[in-house]
C-alpha cells in the first residue's frame, strides 16, 4: 500500500507574507475601533486638559492593538497551518467585521447611557429580558442591516489591499520592528496606567471611561516604594465582597390594625409626568394624600429602583442579596402577620433578578403576565387579575404590587389608543437620537403611555372603593426611575445614564388612611419607603437603622440630607445643588444642577462618608 502523504506545512516565506498581511490588517482595524472611540471623547473640552489628551493618545492605540490581537488569533492559527489562504483571509474579515460592529453598537450604548456593553446587559440578552428593555422598530433593524453591509464590503476591500501591498517574499526585520513597536505602545499605555493611577491623576484616570472594557494595571503599592505617592482624593470603595448582618437585630413587629397595602410602580415615570391631563387619576389621588415632590428614585434603572424601593437599602447591596438570596425583610414581616400577597409583574421579574433578591422568600407567588401578550395587554392583564384577587370573597388583610411595563420605549399603547398630544410617534427610532434631535413626537408618545397606564389605576382604584377597602387601604403610586428625553442638552436619552433630576426624580404619592392631605417638598428616596411602613403600617418597635438605611417620610428631614443613588456602571451622592458621581474605578466628578463639572470642587467629605456607613452599615466587619 502506498505511505500516507505527509501533512502540508506552508513555507517560511508563505508564513512571514501572511504574517505581514495579518499583522497590516489588523493595525489598520485598530485605526478604525479608535475612530469609533473618538466619536465619543470630548477632545476640545477634554477634561483632562493637554494631559488627557496626551494620555489618550498612548492609550487608545494599545488599548486597541492588544483587543485587534485577540480577535486576530483565530486566523493566525488558520494562516500558519492551512494550504491556500483563503481561511486566514475569510476568518480574519468575518471576526474583524464582527468586532468593528461591537464597537459600533457600544458606542450607541455609550452615546446614549455613558456606560459601555458589560455582562450586565449580555445577562438580559441571554434572559430573555432584552425584549422588554428595547423593542427596535424594522427601520431600525433596516438601517443595522446597511451598516453591516458596509462595514463587510470595507473589510473585503481592506484585505483585498492590504494583500496586494504585502510584497510575496515578505522581510522578517520591518516586521518584528513593528511588532516590537505595537509592544512598546502597549506597554507605555499600562506603564502610565499605573503611575497616573498611584498618583490619582485625575486629568488620566478620568479617561478611562472612553476606553471600552478598558483593564487598567494598577500597581499603587509598587508606586509608593518607587516614591510616587498618591494625592488626596475622595472615592468610595466597593463594599461588595463583604458577608452581610442584615437585620442587626430580630425585628420586632405587631400591628393592631393591618391595612391593606397597595404599591403600584410605572416603569420609566417622570416627575414632571403628574400632571391633570397626563395622570388624571394619580392627580385625583394626590389631592387626597400626601405627595412628596423632591422624591428620587435610589438609581436609575430598574435593577436599583425597585430595590430600594422594596428593601430600603441602597443598590449597592444587590450583589451581596443576590449571592446569598436574601430578601426583604418587609416580605418576612408581611408573611408572619399573615398578609396575603398579590405579586404582579407586566415585565419578568426574574430579570433581572427579583425573584432572587426582593421577593426571593416569596418567589412561589410570583406572577408575570402571558409573554405572548403586547406589552400595553400585558399591563391589562396583571391588573385585572389584581383587581379579581383583592375582591375576591374570604380574602383577609393583603399587600398587593404591580409594575407596569408601558411607559418604557418605546412606550407601548392598545391599538388605536388616541394621543394625547399630537404629532405623536409611531416608533421610536433609537440611531436618530442625538443632541440635535427634536423629541416632541416622543415625548408625546411617552405622555400617552402614561396616560394608558393612569387609567389602568383609575379602574383598580375604583375596585378599592366599589369592595369597601379604600378606607383600610395604604395606596403607594411611584416609578422605578425617571425618563430623559436630551432635557440637559448634553445627548442623554432614557435612563441609565446620569443622576440628573430627569432620570432620578420621580411622582411620590403615598395615600395614607387618616393621614391628612399634604405636599412634602423636602428630599426623599425610595429607601424611605419600607421604614415608614414597617413602622406605621406593620408596628415594627426596632429602631431604623436595624433594617434599613431610609428615613421615616413622616419624620422631619434634614436640609442637607444627602441621597446615595447607583447604576449600572456608576454610583452617585446628590447632595444639595451637586451630583457627585464616582465611575467603577473610584473616580469623583463634581457635577452641578445642570449636569456640567465643577471645576476644582472635591466631594463633600462629609456626604462621602455617611455614603459610606449606608454601604456598609449591614456588612459584618
């Protein structure tokens, strides 16, 4: 029988050639993912002054050279052990298409929120939650279509050129200088990392926002026996990691009485949106209770709105309960005074994560409306089917909750619902969004949204008072978070993205039986909420402070109070006219009431520090 024939090895020369072209293409892709980085970093009115920049520009070629790398691996193993190139070629467009197209729809995100892609949101992908986040019209998915086209074809012709300029018999040196060159410029970029992190430069670090999934080396210790040493700075460190007391104490809890509670919170729900033509019922009921018109979400996503609405804790806790499973502790104390709970959802409560959190005692109890159903039908659903638990016959005392999911974009409406104002939206088209971009047919769309869901209230309210309960009911009406439509004129759409009134501030009306009408105009936060019902709703005898970080909302306030608030990639102080706020490296801006820095203002030290003792207030030491 013949021998086998030996494997193909191509020639030295063959691999220097595709080496050389692998090498060129990917340095020319870095170029681009800069470019794309650059479309969001201020360069004329950089923050970082001459430094910044100077920064930025060892930075974001090595930032980028080394991810280029890694996306080029895959085709660099393919090119140095295949016959023909065309596996190196085809692979070596497709991942760097692929990757240029991340970039891209991240610097959408970025533009929009201020954050970058993260796991977070690749949880909500695979969730099954994205759905219900944002709903993309077809003109949208048209228009992603054409950018992906293009972005193919410019890579086709990008290596078609880059392997008519490498020479066949490719030379070793230029190319290992060029390596050894892309080596350097990485190295420099981290070098600086580290020294300009030691020192807590901020005109440096204040450039790693610009930077996606940036990894900066930090080498402080090292720093300080070379004798560099670090200048004051405020930051608040992430408590995270540590084992929690929560309650300090067993909580003593009677009440005589036993209202019923009502908590229904709308999705998205701006201050601004009670009005008597947007929320006519929500108006009416305000007239009959105590509204509390400084209120504030404790974040701007729903993540962290609910939570502190729901345990009286601030966000950053929601790692630490999420871990260990811990919920609430008013969904303990309701279970042992023999509440029947009525837990409903338009949205998943699963993601993110409530039914492992929040209600993760309760979890069993816990009802979603159909996924097939519309999101506007869905909010229909979850309230009649409230409204048929509450008056059903031989029910005691209960606590009911509904989210309602319309008013989030792109802000669902029934069929042929009229608007409220007119032009009014037909989709919204989330790529047209932009700091020049007029919203009034959004901003109609979304008051119509709440109007639609106001009347959903109107009929459970109704139900309370048709059944004889209205009397004996506690009534909570809120939002999670609050709703930017480019208010500030700095490019911020939705929410997730500052910590400005438009995307924290939210309604506040709290109808309590026998409690007499009234407006609070003190600052308040959601963490107040379940201290002031565990107290006067429940008879909790502990002090606060045993299972809570809030304050009583009948109690007066302080005139400096300051409100510790969270997102996804950031956490905040408002404190007064300033917003501090601190990126995930530890990072302080000084922000004012219209969001714009404050030039040379340090955050106050002592706002900082009571911050503090509410992160880590139920952590063990």
């Amino acid at each position: 029988m013949p021998s086998s024939l030996p494997a193909y090895t191509p020639s030295p020369s063959t691999r220097w050639q595709r080496l050389a072209w692998l090498s060129l293409f990917t340095a020319l892709n870095a170029g681009a993912a800069i470019l794309i980085a650059l479309g969001n970093t201020p360069l004329g009115d950089n923050p970082g002054g001459g430094l910044g920049l100077a920064y930025l520009g060892v930075a974001l070629p090595g930032h980028f050279l080394a991810l280029g790398a890694v996306v080029s691996l895959l085709p660099l193993l393919l090119g140095l052990g295949l016959r023909a190139p065309r596996g190196l070629l085809v692979s070596a467009v497709v991942l760097q298409t692929l990757w240029l197209c991340l970039l891209l729809v991240d610097a959408k995100v970025f533009a929009l929120y201020r954050f970058h892609l993260n796991a977070m949101v690749l949880n909500m992908v695979f969730g099954g939650a994205l759905q219900d986040q944002v709903a993309l019209s077809w003109q949208t998915w048209l228009q992603a279509g054409a950018v992906l086209a293009a972005v193919v074809l410019a890579e086709v012709l990008l290596a078609w050129a880059c392997w008519r300029l490498v020479p066949g018999a490719a030379r070793r040196r230029p190319l290992l200088l060029a390596w050894a060159a892309g080596l350097v410029l990485m190295t420099c970029g981290q070098v600086a990392t580290a020294y300009y992190d030691a020192r807590g430069e901020r005109a440096v670090t204040s450039q790693w926002a610009y930077l996606p999934w940036a990894q900066p080396i930090t080498a402080k210790r090292h720093m300080h026996r070379l004798g560099v040493h670090s200048l004051p700075q405020a930051s608040l460190p992430d408590p995270r990691h540590s084992q929690l007391q929560y309650p300090l104490h067993p909580l003593r809890c009677q009440s005589n009485v036993q209202p019923n509670v009502l908590v229904v919170v709308m999705e998205s729900l701006r201050h601004d949106a009670l009005d008597a033509t947007t929320m006519p019922n929500t108006w009416a009921l305000a007239a009959q209770s105590e509204q509390f018109t400084a209120h504030y979400s404790s974040g701007n996503a729903t993540r962290y709105g609910l939570f502190g609405l729901l345990y009286g804790l601030p966000g950053g806790y929601w790692d630490s309960m999420l871990s260990e499973q811990r919920g609430s502790q008013l969904f303990d104390v309701l279970q042992q005074q023999g509440y029947d709970l009525h837990l409903y959802g338009s949205a998943p409560l699963h993601s993110p994560e409530f039914d492992r959190t929040v209600f993760a005692q309760v979890r069993s109890q816990l009802h979603t409306a159909p996924s097939a159903l519309p999101v506007a039908a869905r909010d229909r659903h979850i309230i009649d089917a409230l409204r048929a638990d509450i008056t059903r016959p031989g029910k005691g005392h209960w606590f009911g909750f509904a989210f309602l999911d319309s008013t989030h974009a792109p802000y669902h409406l029934p069929k042929d619902y009229p608007p409220l104002a007119t032009p009014m939206a037909t989709h919204i088209d989330f790529l047209a969004l932009d700091e020049d971009y007029v919203p009034v047919p959004e901003r109609n769309r979304y008051r119509t949204a709440v109007h639609y869901a106001d009347g959903l209230l109107g009929e459970l309210m109704q139900t309370l008072r048709d059944s004889g309960q209205a009397d004996n009911t506690i009534v909570l009406v809120t939002g999670d978070h609050a709703e930017e439509f480019n208010d500030l004129g700095l490019n911020y759409w939705g929410h997730n993205g500052n910590f400005s009134d438009y995307q924290m501030r939210v309604p506040f009306v709290l109808h309590w039986p026998g409690r007499a009408p009234a407006r609070h105009t003190a600052n308040t936060s959601h963490e107040d909420w379940v201290p002031t019902l565990m107290r006067h709703g429940l008879g909790c005898e502990n002090a606060l402070a045993d299972f809570s970080t809030g304050r009583d909302l009948f109690d007066p306030v302080p005139a400096d109070r300051a409100l510790l608030v969270e997102s996804w990639s950031q956490r905040g102080i408002r404190h007064g006219e300033r917003t501090y706020v601190f990126d995930k490296f530890g990072n302080a801006t000084t922000l004012d009431r219209q969001y714009l820095p404050v030039a040379d203002q340090q955050p106050d030290a002592a706002a900082v520090r009571a911050a503090w003792d509410a992160l880590t207030h139920f952590r063990r030491p």
